[in-house]
C-alpha cells in the first residue's frame, strides 16, 4: 500500500512511519517542520518520502496524497493552553487544514484514520467514558477535534470516503519531546528524575489520565485504517485499557523506572485542563480487534530506558 502521514515528523506520525516501513509500505510524509523534527525523528527511516508543506495549503495536500490508499492524519496545533490563547491558529489548521486532507482524499480515492482526542469529552460524570456520551469540550483545541471529526463522518456518508476518528487518551512513549513548553507530562517528569531537576505538577497532582503507550496507538491506526464497514463514518476511543493514573502516581513510577525521586513543585491548575479521563474501548474492541497490550508501569520503563541511553 501506499499511505500518506501528515504529521509525519511528530511523536506519533514518525512511530507510523517507522511501523509502515517495516511492514513493506510506500510511506509518503507531510509535515510543516514547525514542531516535528525530521532530522531526529526520522532519521532511521529513510524511505519515508517526505514532504515540507502547510496543511493550510490545498493543493499542497493534494499533491501529497495523490495515488495513496489511506491518509494517517495526525497533524495539527496542539496544547489545550497554547490553544486558549490562540484559537484563531487551532482553526486554521486542525480544522480547514483537516478538510483539506478530506478533499485530497475524495479525489484520490484513499481512505483517512484522523488523530482525535480524549479532551473533547470534557469532564463527565459519568466513566469509563463511551463514544455516545455528549462531548463537551473545555478549550479550543478539544472543540477543533470535535468538528474534525464531524467533517470526517460527514465525508463517510456524503461521499463515500472510508473513515475512522480514533480518540487518543494520552498517548506516550519514546520520541516525545521534552523540551517544549507545551510538553506531555511524562517526558517532563522522566527528564526531572533523570537529571535531578524539580519535576512541576500543575494542581494537586490527583487528576487521574488514561495513559496509552505508542506502540498500541499505532496498532489501533492499523487496524482503523482497513476498518471493517461497520466502522466507517465512526468515533472510537484509543485508550490504555486499564484504570486511569493519578499524576502523583505517575511521577513515582517515573521515580522507580529512573532511581531517582526528586521533590516536584506543585503549581496551580492549568486552564481547559480535565480533572479525569478514562477510556471505554470496548466498541473498538468489537469493530477493530483493538487490544492495547502495555502496562503503564512496562511504558513508563520503556520511556525511561529509551531517554536515558539517548542522554548518555
């Protein structure tokens, strides 16, 4: 097959990439390198055949996807916080640059799994949470989420275009970036206990995430991408499978991995930030065979092995 992955250069589209190419895939990448980084990222596969390009950018697109038979859609302006302040740029490119991918796969005749997210849930009451809950967004970046996955049902039952929104809850694992301001909780805490540094928990440290590790968000991309019909048009939750972790719980298994427990410093909660997540995958488990395999524990080492030998 030949598939396309736009945010190709990222922590999740790179780990795409890798597994497409070993499994024998022409893999073409697409990515505007504003926080990718192909030179790290993709520097183990080589056959990727990557394209620099602005999602905004329609005939860009196009031309990336042109005779592909499924587009892996993962890039988009991420961070709830950075979107609060700039909504204005989450709309532009998760939500026209989304509809962009959605008419180049019209005209190429490929199908499209889209990187959602576990934030447009919002807080519930109600967990694990399902797929028929009523989303309820808390920031911009969850609202552009939302209307990326509407444009994507939509296309499956105006068009015909096969698709699949795989809601992502708090995917992590090697290759994610530390250094950014905006960067996931666990590779900030496995850079605190690796270095020794004042690893920082916004708020109490008690809310809970369902934490899922790379590997098994690339299989349920896989398995979404030749989705049976029964899938198409539909939402579905990639989750960890197992009880959600608190970030005080988070931060001492990041502690044990790397043997080293620094004291964190707590400071006050961040705006649009959830109190809870936790998946219910038992719908992608019906219609995908979606069964995430890694502990949190097994993940957190993982991670940590993986940044240590690369700082050493």
């Amino acid at each position: 097959m030949r598939l396309l992955v736009t945010g190709a250069a990222g922590f999740i589209g790179s780990h795409l990439c890798r597994r497409l190419v070993a499994e024998g895939h022409e893999v073409v990448g697409f990515d505007d390198l504003s926080e990718g980084n192909a030179q790290v990222n993709l520097a183990d596969v080589p056959e990727v055949k990557l394209v620099a390009g602005d999602l905004r950018d329609a005939e860009a697109v196009a031309a990336a996807a042109t005779g592909c038979d499924a587009i892996l859609h993962h890039a988009a302006r991420k961070s709830v916080p950075r979107s609060v302040r700039e909504p204005e740029a989450f709309v532009e490119v998760n939500v026209r640059g989304t509809l962009n991918v959605l008419l180049a796969a019209r005209e190429a005749g490929a199908s499209v799994v889209f990187a959602s997210s576990s934030s447009v849930y919002g807080d519930q009451e109600v967990y694990p949470l399902s797929e028929s809950f009523e989303p309820r967004p808390r920031s911009p970046y969850a609202a552009t989420k939302l209307a990326g996955e509407a444009l994507m049902r939509s296309w499956w039952h105006s068009y015909g275009v096969p698709t699949v929104s795989l809601r992502y809850f708090n995917v992590y694992g090697p290759f994610q970036d530390p250094a950014s301001e905006y960067a996931a909780v666990i590779p900030r805490f496995v850079t605190a206990c690796l270095t020794g540094s004042t690893p920082v928990i916004y708020g109490d440290g008690e809310q809970a995430r369902d934490f899922t590790f790379i590997d098994d968000v690339v299989e349920a991309n896989l398995l979404a991408a030749r989705a049976p019909q029964a899938a198409r048009g539909l939402v579905l939750n990639a989750g960890g499978g197992r009880e959600p972790t608190t970030v005080n719980e988070l931060l001492a298994l990041v502690a044990v991995a790397a043997g080293n427990a620094p004291e964190p410093r707590f400071e006050p909660a961040r705006e649009g930030d959830i109190r809870r997540s936790h998946a219910d995958i038992s719908l992608a488990r019906e219609l995908l065979g979606y069964d995430p395999k890694v502990a949190i524990d097994e993940g957190v080492r993982r991670t940590v092995d993986w940044s240590a030998a690369r700082a050493g």
